[in-house]
C-alpha cells in the first residue's frame, strides 16, 4: 500500500484513501504535499516531499505513520525507511 501512495504521489494523483490504516473519507490535507489524515483525525500518513527525499533524519527517504490525540497532539510519529524491493 506505501508503493501505491508514493505511485500517487509522484504521478500528481493527490486522491489517496487506504481503509487499512486511514479508512474512508481520507485525503491530502496540505495541498498535495502528501499529508493524509483520517477522517476522524486521528490517524495520518505522510510522504511529503523532505522525507521522500531524505533531507531530513533519518536521512533516508521514509513515510510516516502517525498517531493523535484528540487535541491533535502526537501519540505516535513513526518513521518507516523505505527501501527497494
């Protein structure tokens, strides 16, 4: 599924919704800079352009996996290398 968002991403889809992790009523939040949120708010994932590229620790491209409360503070911010298969 990261495969299928980076492919959306890079091609310009800036539509993505995974019902594995986000559920329905998903999509990018920050203009088409990758930042997807849960409907509810409470679950996130990002592939923006800085940490596709690595510029940033743990300088390697990685996405996001992100967790919050509902005062939308960080419960969880995960970091998830991505590598080639």
């Amino acid at each position: 599924m990261v495969t299928y968002a980076i492919k959306a991403k890079v091609e310009g889809k800036g539509n993505f919704s995974w019902g594995g992790m986000l559920g329905a009523g998903t999509g990018d939040v920050n203009k088409g800079r990758g930042i997807f949120r849960s409907e509810d708010g409470l679950r996130g994932f990002r592939i923006d352009p800085d940490s596709l590229a690595g510029k940033h620790w743990p300088n390697v491209p990685y996405a996001h996996f992100d967790i919050f409360d509902d005062a939308e503070k960080y419960l969880a911010n995960n970091h998830v290398p991505l590598t080639e298969p």
